[in-house]
C-alpha cells in the first residue's frame, strides 16, 4: 500500500479552489492581451478560467453555477452591462476592472461592494486575484457540528444539518446504482470537471482502462486529481457531483469495511495539521465539547514528532495559526471508519469526533478529540423519527428531502431526478415525484409542483397497502399549492378530505399529521379574516405538535408564527412579538443563520416592529430577510415580494411615500408573475398603493382607481369574503372623505357597517373602525352629536378587544377629543386628547406621528382657548417629533407649520407667522402639489396674515390664487367662493398680477419681449418668475426652459458675478435635481462655486453651502470618495462661520460619518 506521509497534512486547503471560478469578459479584446498567454498565467493561480466572447453566454453561464463563486474579470467598458446583475447574481463573488486609461476614482460603480478595484496593471491585477482567492479559501466551512446534549430528547426531522447529510451520505452511496452505466458516468464526471486539463485528462483515460474496485484505496491516495473532486464535492456539499462519482465512492467504502485493524494497542492516536484562520479557529473553540464530522477523507500520522517537525515549514501568515489536531480511537469499540498502514491513518469521511479540549503552548495550538460512535446514533434516530411518520419511507427519499431541508432545492431536484432517471424501486417513485413537487414548491414553481404531486397521487392510489394514509399527505401538499394560488375554497376541500383520512389512521387526534391539517384550515380561516375559528384550528395544531414533539421542533415554530399572523391582523402587536420570538428561537437552533425559516421570521418581525412605529428597528430586520433570500432565490421570487412590500410598509411609515409606492409597484409585478391577475394578495396589494397615493401622495382620483379596481376584483373573485370587501369600502370610503365628498363616502362606509354586522360579532374590531370612519364623516358634516355617538361605540368595542392602554384606543379617544372641540367642550377635549397621549407614550418606545398628533389637537385646543403660548409650545413639541422622526411627513409638517402661523397671528406677531405660514406653503406645493385644498388654506392664511398688516396688495394675490383653486374644485355656488372674494388682497398688485399668476406673467413677458427687449433685467425677471410657477407645479421641462432662456439673458447682460446669475443657477439646479439629472447638477453647482469663490470672502456661508452641495451630488453620483472631499472643505467653513445652524452642522457630520464608515475611507 502507498505510504501517506506525503498526505500528512489534514487538509490540503489548495484544493478548495476549485470553487473558484475565473471568468475572463474582455470580447473586443480591447487590452490586447494573448488569450493563450492569458489563460497560462491564469491558470497558476486556478484551473476554472472560461473566456466567454458574448455577454448572454456570459451571464447564462454564471446562472448555470449554483455551488461556484465567480471571480469575474472584465474591461471599463463593460462595467455598465455587468452592473445590473451583480445583485442579481448571487454566484458573482468579487469583480476585477481593468482600465489603462482612467483613473478608478472617476468611476462611481467602484463603491460597490462586489467591485474590488479598477487597475492599469495585470501583474498588479494578478497578485490582487490571488489574494482574494486566498481569503476566499479561508471561508470554506470543513466542518459539520452538532450537539450531541440534545438530540436524545428531540425530534430531528426537517433538521437541516450538514452533520446528519454527512452521515447519511455514507450509507446512500451505497444504495446508489453500482453497474457499467454508474462506471461510466463517473469516468465521464471526472472529464468534464478537467474538461480544460490535459495532463489530468490523460491520468483519467489512464485510470478508466487500468481501474478495479479493489484498488480504489490507491487511486484514491495516488491521484490528486480524484481527491482534488471528490473533496471538493464533500466540502461544498454537491450532492450532484457525488452521485455521479458514487460508483468510485462505493468501492472506497467497500475497501474500508474490508479493512481488518490489526494493532496490539487499545487506543490508537493519531496527529493531523491544518492552518485554519482565526475565524475558523474561534468557531472550534465555541464549538467545543461537541461532535465533530470534517467533509474529507482525513489523513493523519502517528508520529506526533513528525507532524509538529511539519508546523515549522508552515509559511507564517496574517491572521491565521498552525493547529495540531490529537484524536484518539478506541479499537475495540469502533470499526470500519479507518485504514491503517504503517504510521498512517485514513479516517472515512463520516468519521465522528467529540472535541474534548483546546490546549495551548508556546508554539501550535492542540486540539483534542475522540473518535466516537454517536453518529451512527444520531442517524439512527433520524431515519425513526421520520418513519415515526411515515413508514418505511426509503432511505434514498430521505436524504433528498434533508438536502430540501436544507434549502438546496437544486441540488435535492437533481438528486431526485437522478433517481427518476436511474429506475430506483417502483415503490419508490411516488416519493420522488412527490418530492419534486416539494422542491418546485419553495422554488415558487407552483404549477411544476401540483402536477408532480398529482402524479404522486395517482401511482399511491394504484397501490392498495396503505396508499390513503400516504395520500392525505399528498392532498395536504397539493391544498397548500391551492392556497398559494389562492383558491382556498379548494384548498379548503383537500385539506379537509386530508383531515378525514388522517382522523380514520390516528383516531387518538395526536398525531403530527392532524396538526398539519388543522392548522392548514385554520390558515384558510385566516384568509377569510375568521380570526376566531383561525385560532381555534391553530391552537389545537400546536397542542398536539408541543406534546408529540417535547415542545421544540421547527414545525412548533412555524406554527407559532402562523399564530402570530392573526394577532398581527388583530393589533395585538405584544403577542404577534411574543410568539415571533419563540419561533425564531426553534428555528436559529434548528438551522443555520441563514436559512429561508430564518428570513421568513425577520420579516414577520419587521412587519410588528413597524406597526409599533419601530422603523428602523423594522427595516434593520426586514433587510437581514432581504439578504438571505437573495441567497436562495432569483430577486423576482414572490417570497422576495413579500419582503419588498413589507420594505414599502417601513417607507410609508417613515413619509417617505414615493419609495413605497416604486417598492409596492414592484411587488405587484412579482405577483402578477406567480399569481393569477384575480389573486387576493393582488386585491391588498392595489389597497396599498390606493392608500399612499391618498394618504401620501393626495393623488385621489388615481388612488380611488386603484381601490375600485380591488374592489371588482374581490366582488368578481372573492364574493364571499364580506371582511376583505368590506375592508375595501372602507379604503373607498376614505378616499372619497379626503375629498371631502361626505355624502359618497358615508355611503361606503354603512355598507362597509352592514356587511361586517352580518359577517362578525358585534364586539368584532373592525366594526369599531368602520363606526370611527363614520363617525368622523358626522364630525366634518358638523353633526357632531351623532358624530360622538358613532366614536363612543367604536370606544366601548375597543375597551371589550383590547386593554385600555392599547394604541386604538387612543386613537379612538383623540377622535373623541376633536368632536368635543368643535362642539367647544374645550376642557373635556384637552383631557382626552392628554390620555391619549399619556397612552402613546406607554405604547411606544420612542416619539413618533401618532404622539405628534395628539399633541397638534391638544394645540388646537389652546388656541381656541386664547392661550396660545401653550398652544405654540405643543405644535413645536409636535414639530419636533415630526423632523426627528418622520421627516417625510410633510403633509403634517405643513399643518403645524401652519397652526403655529395662526396661533402668531393671533398675538399679531405678522411676519414670523408669515414665516411659518409660507414653509406651509412651500412644503405643500413641493409635495403634493395636486393636494389643493391644502394648497388653497395656505394663500388664505397668508393673505389673512398680509390683511392684518394692512398690507392688501400681497393679500390680494393670495386669495386671488386660493379663489381659482376654489373656482376649479367647488361649484359656482359654494359658499367658500363666495368668503374669499372677500379677502381678495395684496399680492397681485405688488406684482402686477390681476389675473392668474400664471398668465399674467406670460402675458408680461410678451409685452416686454414685443415692446421693451432691451430691458434684459426684468425680461429675465418674468422668465424666471414664470420658471417657478413651473416648477412648483411640477412642470419641470417648462420650468428648464424659462430658466435657462433666463440664464443666458443674465448671463450676456450682467456681469460675471452678479447675484442674480447665482440665484438663476439655482433655480435650475432645483429643477435638474428634480429630474434626477445629477450630473447637470453637479455642473450648476459647480458654477456657483466658482462665482461665490471669487466674489465672497473665503469663509463665507455660501461657499460653505456650495461645498457641501457639490458634495451632495458626488454623493448622489457614487462617488463617495469625491463627496467626502468636499463635505471635508465644507466642513472648514461650517466651524468658521457662526451663522450655520446646528442641525446643518449635525447634517454634515452625519454625511462625513455615513459615507467614512459604509466606504471603508
């Protein structure tokens, strides 16, 4: 037999870079590079190059790769083709630039986390490539651990462990086909992975003529071609590769069950070498005490001397140690895991350690370890808990679906569909296709999946032992696809057809299968908003499953998060947290850290954390969700969408309404893709995008579009869910009440009342919510008493559902509080509106819009009162909740803005409420420009402002504006026309404006281009009054137009520092930065810069305001480097200059901090 010494290391870590793969995208060879040339020196550093010469060959390749990671070399110019995939693309690890022409920091792209640099140089790219490929290597996981304390008191099915794959790998390899077919498949397995190696290829021909299963101890040691593969299949758990290798592993096994240890010690031990890195060694240490399985065949020696003699010609490198493992082996009790020649020893790849210790000297580190039996113990309990619930499931069945466990879905349908191929056992087929329907099921291939179950199905049927109880199981999975596609009244059929059967074999109700069933009705029940029957279904479910599984088993969590669902849906946040919780404990236990479970539990968590006004808490975990789904699936899989539109909840929760609108918008495409276009996530997600438009956006024709169409889709589709159509009233309704259509909306919302009476309980709280609605419509019709009549019962409803510290019922009791204010019950008012508050902040852990709120109507209600010092002091303490913590609320900014301009005014302090009055304004027409209702308070109370100072030119302009939104909106008749010709003002004579603002200016403009065009100063005055106009209404190519034909005027005609040209550049930077022009921007900005820089004084504010806007834009641009050059020179001027303010300075601090600590600069 071949000696080992040569092989004495434990690991050679070498071979792990065959997960390496080098791919060289340079098709117009625009570096002029050898491609021989190329791939020789490649190829020292790794033998997987491929130089593909099209882009869709490209990238098609790199999808092809699900184990692999890519190291993707490629000229500048075609960065901006490859960008778009990189997140895309899990398998891209790391991207290499090169450019001969261009400096790196030129180029935004190069902040990507993927992208390691841009560079002029391949030897300097070459020495790069081989130190990422080295960290790289020092990532493998080598080992498998598990605690052995555990298992004897749990159930280990749907375990995801690499330690049971391992184990059971042994014995499937030994299942597998062992005929000339399997031969010639691994001879084949082995040319294709050295497809490109034409020594390794000439050793493979060499190996398939002299090769025969009683030598395969020496191939194995003799070639590290076959060691190089089979580890790294080992290693990266490619059980697709193994299968096709099985043939050779088979013989390897077979040699050592054939091996005799013929030794007169008791204890044999033996000495293995690695250099791990510090993270791998850390990993041991926290692991200590447990079992231990290494995914390779292991080669150790005797002779301690020797292998610590090997530690000293171990290179010394960074953040890695020589480490010494020690393993003993009891010959008498363990057998068959081990060959023995000489002074060498060849563990089997299932071997199983106990790390004893870790022991420390001067000069290697020592681990200890015992080889012990408990994995064939382990295993053994695995297979009988599974057949526990299913009997005599096949073991080849069982370890495709650990591998499905392990949310490897394409390697567990390889698998499978290796088995297909191969003809296993006719009894066995069923299982396998009913596996292949499980697999297409988690990849989101719903079709794929119920047609492989139906197969199932029907050959279970064929077969007349024991075929009903396996089926239940079949109709069970085949309901649940029904449900995914949201047919749940069929859904409902089977799995009550499932439960039937299920009741007949486990007449005792405790049998994890029951549970299954009834927690998959109560789901439906959920679906259908029967929150109670839900419940009932889904406690029952997790009694039976704590009791059957000792309280702990990744079904018990799944279950408890299901529970969760319901008092999500309920508002009982505290519990929906309480039983999230417990879940994620069972399941970062059960599985690995990222595991789809795991991302499942941080969604729903965030989803919680953001109805506990929690935002970036939610977002935090909503993220986490974000990445390691990414791993697992393509970025448009609908669990993907999930995530996203929870993403879209947080964005709206904090203001920032556009972003949830894109994000809610994307979410529905996922759907469309996986559903049906009448499916009820597409019903909620439509009320979503409604919402925001409304609430957010006050886009309500276009929002009331979406809510109708929900609501024909619910009406066609879902007839019987009176508590989604319901719900869908109650968006219409809303709708149509900011619109102030009262009488429409109050009919949505008694229909609304009338189903949920039939479909609920009385003390049901979506009664009490709809009762709210109504009885806020009352309250704005001025029908106050019934108005308090309506919130009164909805209070009582709370009080019955929920405590009475819960966050509905302050809400409930603000309602109150305002109708008592209009009534003038000013006292009663401010008390409830305080006990809400006081509520508010027990509720949540930090201020937010709903304390904001409570504190505007407490504000409103001192101001009614004349104490308007108190009233100021609330609408500021209110103000700064709002710019804190919800800065993109800019509706309610407005409104408190405004209600501290009327509380000024009352004190006759004019221009600082003017002030505030105008920020109102501004705000409202940058914001929501077709909100016009709000846009037309504003005029009125600035021309009211401009009125008491006498000043009734500016006050005429204002209301001049307020009346044409009135003329558009109300009819000829209404009353509001009629008050504000009354207060027609200043503003249009100080201007000149007599007409429409709009108009006027043109009209001007055309009297001075006709009649005075050498008058350069006031044509560019109406130019740019008019591109304002423009731009305020959103108008943004008008507004370029009339701004840069202003620009040139200034720019011929004044001097090159004049003011004015500063203050036209930017008026235009405004508008291109609306357009997301950045670059433009950054241009304008750049301008400005230069002017201000010779006609101000060094430290003057406005230059320290140009540095930082250009930093804004490099910022916006990506290039972070060049952005925080310029905040740094901004930052000079800011400790200069005393007139900063102090929330500018913290802006760019935080700037300065953001982009040093995310980039690493």
């Amino acid at each position: 037999m071949t000696t080992l010494s040569q092989h004495t290391r434990l690991i050679n870590t070498s071979d792990n870079k065959d997960n390496v793969i080098l791919i060289w995208f340079d098709p117009d060879n625009e570096l002029s590079i050898d491609s021989e040339h190329l791939k020789i020196q490649l190829n020292q550093l790794n033998h997987r190059i491929i130089i593909p010469t099209e882009f869709e060959s490209c990238i098609s390749y790199i999808q092809s790769k699900e184990r692999e990671k890519i190291f993707l070399i490629t000229s500048i110019s075609y960065v901006s083709q490859i960008l778009p995939y990189i997140d895309v693309l899990h398998q891209i690890y790391c991207i290499f630039i090169l450019c001969s022409k261009t400096d790196q920091h030129e180029y935004s792209f190069i902040q990507h986390t993927k992208i390691i640099g841009v560079y002029k140089q391949f030897d300097f790219l070459y020495s790069i490539i081989q130190e990422q490929i080295d960290i790289f290597n020092n990532q493998f996981d080598l080992w498998s651990f598990f605690d052995q304390d555990e298992y004897k008191n749990k159930d280990l099915t749907k375990q995801s462990s690499n330690f049971l794959w391992l184990q059971l790998l042994h014995n499937i390899i030994l299942y597998l086909p062992y005929n000339d077919q399997a031969k010639k498949q691994m001879f084949n397995a082995c040319r294709y992975y050295y497809q490109d190696n034409k020594e390794e290829l000439k050793l493979i021909d060499e190996f398939e003529a002299k090769y025969h299963s009683y030598d395969a101890i020496d191939w194995y040691l003799n070639n590290s071609f076959l060691r190089k593969i089979i580890n790294h299949a080992l290693i990266m758990e490619d059980t697709n590769q193994l299968y096709t290798l099985s043939y050779f592993l088979n013989d390897l096994i077979q040699n050592f069950n054939q091996q005799i240890v013929q030794i007169n010690e008791k204890k044999l031990i033996a000495y293995g070498l690695i250099e791990l890195s510090n993270i791998e060694f850390e990993k041991l240490k926290k692991n200590h005490n447990k079992l231990i399985s290494i995914k390779t065949f292991l080669i150790c020696h005797r002779s301690r001397s020797l292998v610590l003699a090997l530690s000293t010609q171990l290179p010394k490198r960074n953040n890695s140690i020589p480490v010494l493992f020690q393993i003993t082996y009891d010959i008498q009790d363990i057998n068959n895991n081990i060959i023995l020649y000489q002074q060498e020893v060849l563990f089997h790849f299932n071997t199983t350690f106990h790390l004893e210790n870790i022991q420390h000297d001067k000069h290697i580190c020592c681990i200890n370890m015992n080889v012990v039996n408990d994995g064939q113990q382990i295993l053994e309990k695995y297979i009988d808990d599974i057949h526990r619930q299913i009997d005599n499931l096949n073991i080849l069945i069982i370890f495709g679906k650990l591998i499905c466990d392990m949310s490897q879905w394409n390697q567990s349908q390889k698998y499978f569909e290796h088995l297909l191929n191969d003809n296993i056992n006719k009894n066995d087929l069923p299982w396998i296709e009913h596996s292949l329907g499980q697999i297409n099921r988690w990849k989101g291939n719903w079709l794929e999946a119920k047609e492989y179950y139906k197969h199932a199905y029907d050959r279970m049927m064929k077969d007349e032992v024991n075929c009903e109880k396996d089926c239940a199981i079949i109709l069970c999975d085949i309901g649940e696809i029904l449900h995914l596609q949201g047919k749940y009244e069929e859904a409902y059929e089977y799995h009550e057809k499932a439960l039937t059967i299920r009741k007949k074999y486990y007449p005792s109700f405790d049998h994890p299968h029951i549970a299954t069933s009834l927690e998959n009705i109560g789901l439906i029940y959920y679906q259908q908003l029967k929150y109670n029957e839900a419940l009932v279904h889904l406690q029952q479910s997790l009694t039976i499953r704590e009791k059957y599984f000792n309280y702990f088993h990744v079904d018990i969590a799944t279950n408890l998060r299901n529970i969760g669902y319901i008092f999500i849906d309920q508002g009982k946040y505290d519990e929906a947290l309480e039983y999230h919780q417990r879940a994620r404990l069972i399941y970062e236990k059960s599985y690995s850290s990222d595991h789809v479970f795991i991302a499942l539990t941080y969604n729903s968590i965030g989803n919680i954390l953001y109805l506990k006004k929690k935002h970036n808490d939610a977002l935090d975990m909503v993220q986490h969700a974000l990445i390691i789904q990414k791993k697992y699936y393509p970025f448009g899989h609908i669990d993907i969408g999930t995530t996203l539109s929870n993403m879209g909840n947080i964005k709206y929760g904090q203001g920032n309404y556009d972003l949830a609108l894109d994000l809610y918008q994307q979410v529905l495409m996922i759907q469309k893709k996986y559903h049906l276009s009448n499916h009820l996530d597409n019903v909620c997600i439509l009320n979503n995008i409604g919402y925001i438009l409304a609430r957010g956006k006050r886009s309500y024709d276009e929002a009331l579009h979406y809510h109708q169409q929900a609501f024909l889709m619910l009406k066609t589709y879902y007839p019987s869910y009176y508590g989604h159509i319901a719900i869908n009233l109650n968006y219409i309704g809303d709708n149509l009440s900011k619109q102030r259509k009262f009488h429409e909306a109050i009919d949505y919302y008694r229909q609304a009342l009338t189903i949920q009476k039939n479909y609920y309980s009385s003390d049901n709280v979506n009664i009490a919510h709809t009762l709210s609605n109504i009885g806020n419509i009352l309250s704005d019709q001025k029908k106050n008493e019934e108005a308090l009549d309506y919130h009164q019962r909805a209070l009582k409803i709370y009080e019955t559902y929920h405590s009475s510290d819960h966050i509905n019922y302050a809400t409930s009791l603000n309602d109150i509080g305002k109708i008592l204010y209009r009534l003038g019950k000013y006292d009663d008012a401010f008390k409830h509106h305080e006990k809400a508050l006081i509520i508010q902040k027990k509720y949540y852990d930090s201020e937010n819009a709903h304390m904001a709120l409570s504190l505007n109507y407490m504000g409103n209600v001192r101001s009614s009162e004349g104490k308007y010092d108190e009233a100021i002091d609330l609408y500021k303490q209110a103000l700064q909740i709002y710019e804190t913590s919800s800065s993109f609320r800019y509706a309610d900014i407005a409104t408190i803005l405004s209600n501290i301009g009327t509380s000024l005014n009352h004190q006759e302090k004019y221009d600082e409420a003017f002030d505030y009055e105008q920020q109102a304004l501004n705000i409202r027409q940058s914001h929501y420009p077709s909100a016009y209702m709000n846009i037309a308070d504003s005029f009125h109370y600035m021309g009211n402002i401009r009125n008491s100072q006498g000043k009734y030119n500016e006050a005429i302009d204002y209301y001049q504006q307020q009346l044409k939104i009135y003329e558009k909106y109300y009819p000829t008749s209404h009353s509001n026309i009629a008050s504000i010709l009354s207060f027609i003002g200043s503003s249009l004579s100080r201007q000149g404006k007599y007409d429409e603002s709009f108009e006027c200016y043109k009209r001007a403009l055309n009297i001075y281009e006709e009649n005075f065009s050498t008058n350069y100063n006031q044509i560019a005055r109406y130019l740019q009054w008019i591109g304002f106009v423009c731009y305020v209404k959103l108008d943004l190519d008008c507004a370029l137009i009339y701004y840069e034909k202003c620009l040139r005027i200034r720019e011929i005609n004044f001097n090159w520092d004049h003011s004015s040209i500063v203050d036209t550049i930017s008026c235009l930077i405004e508008v291109q930065r609306a357009r997301n022009e950045h670059e433009i921007c950054l241009a304008y900005e750049l301008k400005c810069f230069l002017i201000r820089e010779k006609s101000l004084p060094i430290n003057h504010q406005d230059i320290g305001k140009s540095l930082f806007n250009i930093g804004h834009c490099y910022e916006y641009l990506k290039k972070f480097q060049l952005a925080l050059e310029y905040y740094k020179r901004a930052l000079v001027i800011y400790e200069q200059c005393t007139s900063f303010s102090r929330e500018d300075r913290q802006k760019l601090d935080a700037n300065i901090q953001r982009i040093s600590e995310e980039q690493n600069l």
